[in-house]
C-alpha cells in the first residue's frame, strides 16, 4: 500500500517539542514517511523542509548554519528557511543560473503550547496555504509539565484505535497494585469539526480525585490522530483546569511516534512525581500490547469490531475515509459522526 493512502493529509501533525529544538540546531524527522528537516535559525525562528539537496540528494540536516542559511555539506548549496536556494558557491558570475527558482519543498510549521506542528498538504506546491490551524490547549499559558513519548512499532491506525479503546484497561493496565474493577460504563458521544467528543461526565476511576474534588472531564478526538482529555476540578479551594494531550505521529507505515503531554497550573506541581512514575508505565504497557498484537497482524485477519465498545474505533475509520475522499473531491468534509449514547464494561 502506497504511503498516500496510508496518511491523511492537508491537516497539522505534531512533529515534537519546543523545547527539544535549540536555537542553531537542524535534526532530521521521519514523518508520514518523509524526511523533514526541523530546524531553528539562530534567532530561535523554528522552520521545516524536505531533507533532501535537491543537487546531489545529501540530507540538508547534515549541514550547518552559515549566515541564517542551511548549507549543504556535499557542495555548499544554501538554503533560506523557506526552501529558496540562496547561494551556488560553484557558480561563475558569468554562468546565467537563477539559484532562486530552486527550491526545497517547505512544510509549513507553527509553535505553540510548547508543541512544534507541521502541516502536510496533499499538494507539493509550495503556495499551498494551511486548510485551518492547528488545535489549541485550552488553558491559557499552557505550559508543558509532564511529557513522555514512545515509539509504538505499528501504523498510526492501531496505535490510535488502541489508545482510544475504551475496554482495554482491566486487562492491560491492571496489576496487583493498580486494580481496575470492571463496570458498566455509560457515556454520551456528539461529533466535533473532525472528530468527536466523549461529553463532559463525572470520572468513575479513584485517581481523579486527585485533582480534588467536584471532577469533571471531556475527552474529544480530531483528525489526523489527536486527543485531549480535558479535566476541572476544585483543590484546595481552588478551581484547576488539567489538560491531557496525546498524538500518535506516524513516522513510516509500521512505526508511530506516540506522545503524552499534561499541562497544570503551576502550584499543582507536587502531582508531577506521581506522573513520573505511572505514567511511562501505563503507555508502555499499550506499546507492548501493539507489539504483542503484531505477532497476529502479520496473517492478514479480518479484524471484528463491535457495538458499543468498538465504536468509537468504528468513527475513527469512518472519519478518516470521509476526509480522505474530501481532499480527493475537493468537497467539503461532512463529519459521519451522529449524537449517541455508548454503554460497555470495562
């Protein structure tokens, strides 16, 4: 199967972290099976490019920074940020060569709640402008307090539907100390621009209380594979908004680069130890049911999805279908999502 069918595209994906990209630096991605050079000028403007010179195919992260330029290190062909080939140092003055109709193909990219996205259009012109922005942490001055990433060996398909499965719990992430004790479970279901929301509830799971007491939460999805879980409560008094962020970034077919970040007011600090401890934990404990699930994928099943458990896995297909054929037909991008209550044990 061909990578263009595999990745949706003309949508934001999340490439890494602020805070992992200093100023001067140049590191080479895999993403959506592309190489994408991510780079920061040395005044701390962030910037993605195709990783390949367009003279001899040597990856442009292998350069360096020579007057705010990337540098090839095969011939000295540089770069400005946006692709555009600023300098041929081989060229004569008399050999009438236009360096700047030679171009890298540039992504574009935006910075924000300490997340770097990049934009994949389904067409390589580089005029191409963003269809929307990339999505927002609802808190303001989100600031990233906890953050684990990990390599899931699978597509994005799986790694996505396996976070969201709402009935995996008690058999992945149960242990002799952690017990998970099966209920049944009722919540309500209404469709989002691209995606869909879990409404707000009240949590079922002791550690909620946590965060104090009169908890409520919302978890939404959005394409291309995006969750937040989005948390209020009352500490101390006080009213807290906690933000769970998750994205499953495809890096090639059968890899998925898959990253939680939490964000908290400042003060709730003293939460962050337990985060460190349960929290690779828990989101190894799915990297090793996708790696024990590819034993069995490797046979090419049909797989079997069921009501009402299922369903949202169900939506997530269907969602990802009605957007493929949107960018396809130019059509609008009608949500087949509907309003609907789901109930499972779990």
């Amino acid at each position: 199967m061909a990578n263009e069918s595999l990745f949706l595209k003309n949508l934001w994906y999340m490439a890494g972290l602020s805070s992992s990209l200093k100023a001067g630096a140049l590191r080479r991605e895999m993403l959506l099976g592309e190489p994408v050079l991510l780079g920061r000028t040395p005044d701390g403007k962030a910037f993605a490019m195709r990783d390949i010179c367009p003279h001899r195919a040597t990856p442009l992260s292998a350069g360096k920074f020579r007057d705010g330029d990337v540098e090839c290190p095969y011939h000295g062909w540089r770069f400005r940020p946006d692709g555009v080939c600023s300098v041929i140092p081989s060229l004569l003055q008399d050999q009438n060569v236009d360096v700047n109709r030679i171009r890298v193909r540039s992504y574009p990219l935006r910075e924000q709640d300490g997340l770097i996205w990049v934009y994949f259009a389904a067409s390589p012109d580089q005029d191409t402008a963003p269809v929307g922005e990339p999505p927002k942490v609802g808190v303001p001055n989100a600031t990233p307090r906890w953050i684990e990433s990990q390599t899931f060996a699978c597509g994005i398909d799986h790694a996505v539907v396996g976070l969201m499965d709402p009935s995996h719990a008690p058999y992945v992430h149960g242990r002799w100390w952690w017990r998970v004790k099966a209920k049944v479970k009722e919540k309500r279901y209404a469709p989002l621009p691209t995606g869909f929301v879990m409404t707000r509830h009240a949590p079922s799971k002791p550690a909620y209380k946590l965060f104090g007491g009169d908890v409520s939460t919302e978890i939404t999805f959005e394409l291309p594979s995006v969750r937040f879980e989005n948390i209020s409560g009352t500490l101390f008094g006080r009213h807290i908004d906690v933000v769970g962020f998750t994205a499953c970034t495809p890096v090639d077919a059968d890899t998925t680069q898959v990253t939680q970040v939490f964000y908290w007011p400042g003060w709730l600090s003293f939460v962050k130890p337990l985060f460190m401890v349960l929290g690779p934990i828990f989101l190894g404990d799915d990297r090793k049911m996708v790696e024990l699930q590819k034993q069995g994928l490797q046979f090419n099943p049909n797989l079997m999805l069921i009501q009402d458990a299922d369903v949202p896995a169900l939506w997530y297909h269907r969602l990802k279908k009605a957007w493929a054929e949107s960018v396809e037909d130019g059509k609008p991008f009608e949500n087949p999502v509907q309003e609907r209550t789901l109930r499972w044990v779990s």
